[in-house]
C-alpha cells in the first residue's frame, strides 16, 4: 500500500496517523518564497490572510498590525483555516474572525463587513474569490502579493494507489506530468476539490477542515483496508 504526499510531511506523525504498513512518499509539487516589500502603514485597514505562507512573509516583512481593541485605528484579522490562525498566534496576533475557505470569508464580508477597508496579504496564485466578489458590492478590497509560488511540474514516475492534495497550485503542478488516474484522491478542503475537478471526472475525497488532521482521518475512514 503506497501513498503520495504532495508536500513534506513529518514521516513520524503520518506513522502515528496511519501506521506503520504504509508505505508514504512526499513529494513537494510547488516551492514558496518570500517577496521582500517595504512595510507601510496598516491604519483604518483590516487584514486578510489566506494561506500560512501569507502570514510567513508578512511578519518577515516586518509588519505591524495594531490590535489593541481599546485604540481608534486597530486592526481586525480575518483568516481562513485553522492552520493560518495557528500561524498568526504563534506571532501573537489573534483572530476577529476565522473561516473554512474563502467563498466562507467574502459571504461573511458582504454580510457584515460593507464599512471596512481590507488589505489581502497573499501569494501570486491566490483564487481570485475575495478580488471578484468584494469590489462588486462597493467593499474596499486590495490585494498585496507578498510571497510567490512556483509549480514546479515535477515528473514522478512511481506508481501509488493514493495521492494527497494540499492547494490548487499543488493539483495543477502534479497533473501537469503526470496521471490521476487509477488512484484514491484526497484532497485538503473544497478549494483544493474545485481544482481537482479540472482534471479528473473520477470520484475523489475532500476532508471537512482544513487540517491534517481532518485529512488523516479521512484516509483513515476511506481506506478500509482496501488497498
């Protein structure tokens, strides 16, 4: 039983996952790296973080966000995905408000946010959901790339009766060279499925959350032994 992971992943905690008759390889589809900007002042905006790499580089970049909740001109967070929130935290920055996925997010600012001004910190290949929806219902919405990341398309001649997905970018970089076919695909939350979709007709598995947690107990319910 072979599985792929299209990212690195500590082979200790996929062993705690899934055991130890697994065979897993990880292979990295997409690389990121910081862009270096010069930080700017983020009164009377909101901040957007999609992606954990998102968090990675503002902070790098040595942003500032003011949450003291007490001030005039604090920041309000917003972020999809547990794993962004953690990120923020570990930086000490909480949360206003969290949300699985990004359509979640820009229904939630439709809904309750019209007054706001928003600045969204994220890769070159972010979905362009909160860029449609947003300026469409008069919200002030402006995009900031603060990373890169590049599909690297690699070859992978192995054959392995699962694959795992992580981003859109990471689906679009695999399939590029390589079949879907005659494998179990999983896939890390809707967003990663609506790419999936793009490529293949055959059924596949999306986790509830964004999480490896979520996506290990997927593979875990939809193995059954039968591979």
């Amino acid at each position: 039983m072979k599985i792929l992971f299209t990212k690195n992943i500590d082979q200790l905690i996929i062993s705690k996952e899934l055991g130890e008759d697994i065979s897993v390889d990880c292979v990295e589809v997409i690389k990121t790296k910081p862009i270096i900007i010069s930080p700017f002042d983020l009164k009377n905006y909101s901040l957007i973080f999609t992606s954990v790499n998102g968090v990675a580089a503002f902070f790098k970049n040595r942003f500032k966000p003011n949450e003291d909740f007490t001030a005039k001109n604090y920041n309000k967070i917003y972020c999809v995905g547990e794993k962004t929130k953690r990120a923020l935290r570990k930086n000490g920055f909480g949360t206003f408000k969290v949300l699985k996925n990004a359509e979640m997010l820009s229904q939630f600012i439709i809904g309750n946010c019209q007054h706001e001004k928003f600045l969204h910190f994220c890769g070159n290949l972010a979905i362009n959901v909160l860029d449609n929806d947003l300026p469409l219902q008069n919200i002030k919405y402006k995009k900031i790339t603060i990373y890169n990341t590049e599909e690297t398309n690699p070859l992978i001649p192995e054959k392995y009766h699962a694959a795992v997905f992580f981003s859109p970018s990471g689906v679009r970089s695999f399939a590029k060279q390589n079949s879907l076919k005659d494998m179990k695909l999983f896939s890390i939350g809707e967003t990663t499925s609506g790419e999936l979709r793009n490529y293949t007709q055959e059924r596949f598995f999306t986790s509830e959350e964004n999480t490896l947690t979520s996506i290990f107990e997927l593979i875990r319910n939809e193995m059954g032994g039968k591979f």
